[in-house]
C-alpha cells in the first residue's frame, strides 16, 4: 500500500529535497509551508516527474492553533498520515537580550511546540496501524550550547532528547524515529537568522540535497541519529572530549555579529 508522506517547512531547503527523496520512493505527498505558491510549483513538478498523488496544504507554525488545523483538514479529506517529516524550523543570531522577545518565543513555537503538537496528533494513528515512522530534522547545534543564537541551539537541543525519548518509547510498534542533525546546509535559513552578518566558515556548507538524501537513507534505515558529513560527525564527538568552556566560547565567536 502506498505511504502518505507529510513534510513541513516544504518549500524551500531541506524539506523541498526530502519531498523529493519521498516523491522518488513513489510516496504520496502532503506539502506544508507559508509559500503555497511555492509549494504548488513543487506539487507540479513532482506529480510530473513521477506520477505520485501531491497535496499542498497552506499554514503558518508560528500559530499555536496550526497542527490542530492541519489534522483535522487532513482528517477531513480522509487521509491517514503514515511518515511525518518535522523540518520546518528558523532561529536569529544575536544576543538573547537584545533581539525580540515575541519572535524567540516563535522558535520555540514552530521548532519545539509544532513539532510536539503535530507529533501528538499523527503518531497514535502509526502505533495503531503498527507501522510509519517521525523524521525530524534537528541539527547539530542540538548538541552544544549556542551562545548568540542561544534559543534556536535550546530548541534543537529539545529535538534531539525528545527524539531519542521517542525511539526508546516505540520499540517494537512498528514505528522508527530518526532525527537528522545537519550542520551548515546551503538554505534561505541564513537569510531567516541573519547568518549573512556572521563570521563563517566558508566552503564547509553542504547542499541540501546530500543533506536530506543523507537523512532519508537513515530513515530508511531505521537509525535515530543522522550526522550528515564527516564534519558535522567529528564536531560532535568533540563535544564530548573540550570542556564545556571552551565549546561556549568557540561556539559565541563563531555566532557573533559582526
């Protein structure tokens, strides 16, 4: 029986390349993001490219009230959501005193409390039917302190225990959860953050198509943790050798503004 696959955040980046890993595994596709013209553009081009059924369905996770919407006009249509792909998700550089306080409150809700809700909603249905599974797209900033970006790295902080919490939880239903820890991926995200203003390092981006093919084989494979990158692998494992000193100081330089 064919899956139906749901994708956040599937208009740009990350997420428009994981609609296409699905869309190559002959899945049916539900599109969610803002953009919806954007998000149709994709449907087309998928549905051509390969004879798959696309639903594109417009929302705003910044809105408490969005996964709630989203289920029930999925519910509505009677559709029955087998894989969940959480990638929708943003942060800001700066100081956590000087930037807004409503807008880090939106990171908290569209990368935390979405992806809880709408995984709340979805994952009952997988455990009934024994089988599906959550793909959340976290990202290596889940494993250290982020100073100057100190709420966006809390928040895949969360991602990255509530996962592992939830692998443990559904052993033996049938269901997998993996958690895809990108580093620097070539995205609109450093335009979103104000990346743009940082001291980076150049060169040491990855597309965000190896990154989401990355993610998928791992799900695919059943594996919690996907740390695309022989880079993004060996910076975590230095996390558990520096002192966490030194990590927070390395990690603010790095994020400052410049």
């Amino acid at each position: 029986m064919t899956e139906t696959v749901l994708v956040t955040g599937a208009s740009s980046g990350i997420g428009l390349e994981l609609a296409k890993c699905f869309a190559a595994d002959q899945s049916r596709l539900i599109l969610i993001a803002r953009n919806t013209v954007a998000l149709e553009a994709l449907a087309v081009d998928l549905r051509r490219a390969h004879a798959i059924e696309v639903q594109i369905l417009g929302a705003d996770l910044a809105r408490p009230e969005s996964p709630q919407m989203i289920f029930e006009e999925l519910k509505g249509r009677g559709v029955a959501v087998d894989v969940l792909v959480n990638n929708a998700g943003f942060g800001l550089h700066g100081r956590f005193v000087e930037l807004p306080l409503a807008r880090q409150l939106e990171i908290i809700q569209v990368n935390v409390g979405a992806l809880v809700a709408l995984t709340g909603l979805f994952l009952p249905g997988m455990v009934a039917r024994r089988a599906g599974g959550i793909l959340n797209v976290g990202s290596v900033a889940g494993f250290i302190p982020g100073p100057n970006m100190a709420v966006y790295y809390a928040s895949k902080a969360f991602v990255q225990s509530f996962s592992e919490a939830l692998f443990e939880e559904l052993r033996g239903t049938g269901v997998n959860v993996t958690n895809l820890c990108p580093g620097p991926t070539e995205t609109n995200f450093s335009r979103v953050a104000r990346a743009f203003q940082t001291r980076e390092l150049q060169g040491a981006k990855m597309t965000s198509a190896a990154v989401a093919a990355s993610g998928h084989r791992a799900f695919r494979r059943r594996r919690l943790v996907d740390l695309p990158g022989l880079p993004n692998r060996l910076l975590v494992l230095l996390t558990r050798l520096l002192p966490r000193v030194l990590i927070r100081k390395g990690v603010g330089r790095y994020n400052r503004l410049k």
